[in-house]
C-alpha cells in the first residue's frame, strides 16, 4: 500500500488514531552524516536515540521535552540499539561494545563482549540482569550474552544445537523468565522457565525487532516484503494479504503498536488485529529502523540509508503535540 505522496518532507497535520487536533506529523531532523539507528524513551520528556559513527563517534541524543543534549560516548563504532532502565540507559554496537550511561553522574561505562560480533541489541531487566544480542558480518552465527553484574558471558545452557544456523538481531521479554531472541535462520529462540527452546517459524525470512505489551508479543522483519508474527505458545503469521513493505521496527505498548520499515513505512495494529499504514506519515524513499510510542501516544521513528546505502541521511520524524523550536 503506498502512502499519499506530499510535496516536501515539511510538517503535517494528520492523525493515526482519535486524538487532539494539535498532534501533527513532523521532521525532527533528516540528512543527518549517520543514519539513527534505535530510539527509546520512558516518557515524553525522556528520549533517547543512538545512531551511526559518521566519523566524529556515535549518534548519542538525549531528548528532555525541552531541547537535545548530544552525548560523547568517549569510543568510535556505530550504535544499533538502546533500551533503558530506572538510572541506566543501554547501548549496543560494533565490536561486540555495551554501553551504560547512567543518569545520575553523567557517565558512561563501557565493556566488550567476550568476542567481536556486531550486537544489534540490549534488554536490561535489572541492573543484574541485562541481555544482548548480535551476529557476524554474514548473518550466519549469531551470539547471546547475558550480564550478572560481574561480567558478560554466554549462558551455560545456551547449547551449539540451539543456536545453529541462528544470528540474532534483538531480545524482548515480559521478565526474567520469559524471553524471546528473534534472527536469521526461520527461528526464534525462548527462554521461559529457566529452560530454551528453538520455535520454528512458518516462515525462513528474517525476523529483525521483537516487541511486546502484556501477553501480546510481535516480531517483524522480512526480505523486500514484509513479515509480521504474534509470538507466544502458538507462533502466528499475521502478515496482511497484498503489497507489504519490509519491516525492521516495532514498538508495542498500552497506547498503540505500530511498525515501521522500508521507504518511510509506518503501520500500525488496529484494535480488531489488523495490520494497516498510517497513510498520513511523511513520505520519504529512506528507511525507518526503529520505533518508539510514548505514554500520551507519541511515535517516534529514526533511520536513514540503512539498507540502501552506508548508514547515512540521519531521520527522526514524530507524531503528536510539535516539539519545541
């Protein structure tokens, strides 16, 4: 389905869903040096976006309701992902590097995973308790690792048999005790109870960002056409039938789950289940690689030349009340 053209990438008036009739559809930034990879937020005052290393280290903006703050993150090599938690927000990159900045002195701490692959994502549950994930330059292997506190390590359980064939990109659960992995590899891996297990999926195409509310989880993904699945003790495709553009984000929570992907793709979830786009977000050829939705159902969506080109062309782009000048 392909959204009504606009004449420029310039603020629009639209609405997704019942609201205010001051929520607009905006540009916050667009042909950044890198491309923004992940954004992530606790509140509206409250937004983080990482990004790619255009030369002068990564994208690191921290949005407070007010105006952005840029951040050193004081070492080189793209970020991918970030996720928070109470005084700790999370970033994960090249190199196998994750970071933690913590709020209350202003710092970062960084570590290296035990081995160099590229980790495209990081959930923290408690500050003893963090997952990340990635894979190789192929996609063909894949790593999870898992912080103590103490130090990062892959779990004891996680056996060769389970990860076969298997390069992960993200991680998302309820708690501690319920998890999912989702990759490369027509697999998603869970970890619930204390024990794994590998889930085939009905599908071999991709699955890059796994997200949930509730009892409610969604994986998306795909190879130039779209792939949506409702993960839990039956996987379900819920891909809708006709033209669907690949998905690389989805963010699910209390106000709306909405997805976002290849040429300025947003969709969102309707309350009957259905899979529809937002015909009103701002046309644009880049790709969006995440998405988050904030408490009074603000979407924020972050990208650039990611698939197409070298992570480039930085875009940021929000719905909702307009952002400060």
């Amino acid at each position: 389905m392909r959204r009504a053209a606009l004449a420029c990438l310039v603020c629009l008036a639209a609405c997704p869903h019942p609201s205010g009739p001051e929520n607009t559809w905006e540009i916050v930034e667009k042909g950044l040096p890198g491309a923004l990879m992940s954004v992530w937020g606790s509140a509206i005052d409250d937004v983080w976006v990482v990004g790619a290393d255009a030369g002068d280290g990564p994208a690191i903006k921290h949005w407070d309701g007010i105006a952005w703050t840029e951040l050193d993150a004081g070492s080189p090599g793209h970020l991918w992902w970030v996720s928070g938690l109470d005084d700790g927000v999370w970033m994960s990159g090249d190199g196998g590097r994750i970071l933690r900045y913590v709020r209350k002195d202003m710092s970062f701490k960084t570590w290296t995973a035990p081995s160099p692959e590229r980790l495209y994502g990081v959930f923290p549950l408690a500050d003893t308790d963090v997952w990340s994930c990635g894979s190789n330059e192929q996609n063909t292997a894949g790593v999870i690792w898992h912080y103590d506190g103490v130090a990062w390590a892959a779990p004891a359980d996680l056996t060769p048999e389970l990860m076969a064939g298997f390069a992960c990109f993200k991680v998302w659960g309820s708690g501690p005790d319920d998890l999912w992995f989702v990759g490369y590899g027509g697999v998603v891996l869970r970890y619930k109870g204390g024990t794994w297990s590998r889930i085939e999926l009905p599908s071999d195409r991709p699955l890059f960002t796994v997200h949930g509310d509730g009892g409610e989880v969604y994986a998306v993904g795909g190879a130039v056409s779209g792939y949506i699945v409702e993960l839990g003790d039956e996987v379900r495709d819920v891909t809708p039938k006709g033209e669907v553009p690949q998905f690389a984000g989805i963010y699910a929570g209390d106000f709306d789950t909405v997805a976002v992907g290849l040429e300025g793709a947003v969709w969102q979830r309707r309350d009957d289940g259905a899979w529809t786009a937002i015909e009103a977000a701002p046309t644009t050829p880049l790709e969006y690689h995440a998405v988050y939705v904030d408490p009074d159902g603000g979407i924020w969506a972050v990208g650039g030349r990611i698939y197409t080109g070298n992570l480039s062309d930085g875009l940021l782009t929000h719905y909702g009340a307009p952002l400060p000048q």
